[in-house]
C-alpha cells in the first residue's frame, strides 16, 4: 500500500502515538502490524499508512517517542548542572520508570534495542542514547574536577547500572526493591565522586 504523497498533521500524528502506546501495554513490537493495530484501535489501516508510510516506520517512531524522555539531558549543558540537580534529574528520570504504564514502555525499548543489533539497517538510537547518557556523565564528573581516564569508567559504570536497574524492573516488577539498589547506586556515585576528588587533591 502506497503512501498518499499529502502531508500529514503532526498533532494527528502524535494523537495515534499516545493511543499505539497504550495499545501496545500487553504486546510486543514482534506482533505488531499495521492490520493488528488498525484491527485493536478500530480504524482503518490506510489511516496508519497515511501518516506512518511503513512499519519501520512506525517501530522507529514509537522507539523515538519513547527515548525522547531523555530530551532534557541531551539539551542540558554539563556546565549548568550542578550535583543537586545532576540528583534531582536522576530521580525524576527514575520515577519516571517506576510508573507500570511507563514499565511496558521500558519494555518495548528494550525490545527495540535486542532488535536493533541484528537488524539488516540498524537505528542506531539505542547505542546513540547509551553513548549520550555516558558521555554526558562523563563530562559532567570532568566538570567536577575528575580526570577523564576515570571519569570514563565511572560513567560507563553509572550508566551501566542505571540502564541494568530498569531492566531489574522491567523484568521483576518489584518497585521497592529497584528503588532501593536505584537509590543505593546513587550513593555509591557521589560518594566515588568525593574519592576521586580527595585522590586528586593529595596527588
């Protein structure tokens, strides 16, 4: 099915997002097709085409919706954050993944990312998100005072972790207990933060 060459209405676009995500609440990006979801959201399929074109399309557009919760630190230079608010961040970005609708949608970027490394043309948005928050950490611990040799690798554990808690919940579905280590995990990051800079002091 040909996609109609008419422009289409991002607000309309961004409507039949919000409606394919909940949709997608208890189903995979495996068993999506644009007939199944015109089927479960009562439309027409030539709707979805319209607006979608394909269904690479559409997986990469759901994916993009979905990782664009990290917009705020892409757009966030390392230099205006301090670590109340490199804190503050963090938790929202949490609690966040602690909703059970936001859970599934963690879910399905994760499905997405396994997806992604075998596929033929690969998105490349997961690795692209991975190196953001790494590199973003790493610059922001720089800011500090760390020198880059270790602040690589304490990024790389920080983000590590951070990605590894979310799947804890994703696939354990214990909140409290996710939110612990989260929180656990924060305090041996700053605390390694307060080491690195007294190990570079005495130097």
């Amino acid at each position: 099915m040909a996609r109609p060459t008419r422009p289409t209405r991002p607000e309309r676009k961004a409507e039949l997002l919000g409606a394919i995500l909940d949709y997608l609440m208890d189903k995979t990006l495996a068993e999506l097709t644009f007939r199944s979801l015109a089927e479960g959201l009562g439309m027409s399929a030539y709707v979805l085409v319209y607006h979608f074109g394909s269904r690479d399309q559409l997986i990469n557009d759901i994916v993009v919706s979905i990782e664009s919760r990290l917009d705020r630190m892409r757009n966030t230079d390392v230099h205006d954050i301090d670590r109340a608010a490199w804190r503050e961040f963090l938790l929202d970005s949490w609690q966040w993944t602690m909703a059970q609708r936001n859970r599934h949608l963690t879910r399905l970027e994760f499905e997405a990312t396994a997806q992604d490394i075998v596929a033929a043309e690969p998105r490349g948005t997961s690795q692209e998100h991975f190196r953001m928050l790494h590199h973003k950490t790493r610059d922001w611990l720089m800011v500090q005072g760390i020198p880059e040799a270790y602040a690589d690798t304490d990024a790389r554990l920080f983000t590590s972790t951070f990605y590894g808690l979310q799947f804890d919940f994703v696939v354990m579905n214990e909140p409290e207990a996710a939110t612990k280590a989260f929180e656990l995990m924060l305090t041996v990051f700053f605390n390694n933060l307060e080491t690195r800079l007294a190990a570079v002091q005495d130097a």
